[in-house]
C-alpha cells in the first residue's frame, strides 16, 4: 500500500521569528510567497522549492529613495534595494543592499 507523503513540521525558535518580525517591518516589496520561502529557510529547510534558479535565491525586500554622498562630496539621490539572499547548498542567509541612479 502506498502511504502519504509525510510533511516536515517547520517552527521557528523565538530568535528567529524576532528576526523574521524584523526584517519584514521594513520591507515594501516582499509577497505571501517570498516570506513563505524566507520563513521556511529560516526554519531549517534546504529544500529548494525554486532548483531552476539555482542553489542561491535572491528576494528583494524593498526598495526605498536614498541620497548616497559620493567620495568627492556631493549627494546623488539613488533607489536603494534591500535583498535577502539564501544559499540552499550551504544554509547561509544574508542580507544584501544594492544602489541604482534614480
């Protein structure tokens, strides 16, 4: 007889969900399915539900209008994006902050 398959029970430690609260708060760009993807890895789980892109996954989290001071002084306005970064084949997460020219 064949037999269902068997879910994993995912749960966040306190510490992590301080996390997960706190990188969410700020956030503007992130849907239902990336904080799902977000919250699972956090958990513990390396199974990647995304294989086509590759063992690392990139989500933008927002993206907000900065003013950036170039070296010789002066002030650019640029678009600052926040990412969060997860590496499936090493468990590593981190956070990125890329520029671009408004």
């Amino acid at each position: 007889a064949a037999s269902a398959p068997t879910t994993t029970r995912l749960s966040l430690s306190q510490k992590k969900m301080f996390e997960a609260q706190e990188l969410f708060k700020t956030s503007n760009c992130v849907g239902k399915v990336e904080k799902a993807l977000i919250l699972s890895f956090m958990a513990g789980s390396r199974e990647n539900p995304c294989p086509h892109l590759g063992d690392v996954v990139t989500i933008k989290l927002s993206e907000n209008e900065e003013e950036l001071r170039q070296q010789d002084g002066t002030v650019i306005p640029v678009i600052a994006e926040n990412h969060y970064q997860m590496n499936y084949s090493t468990g590593e997460a981190k956070q990125i902050k890329k520029y671009r020219r408004c």
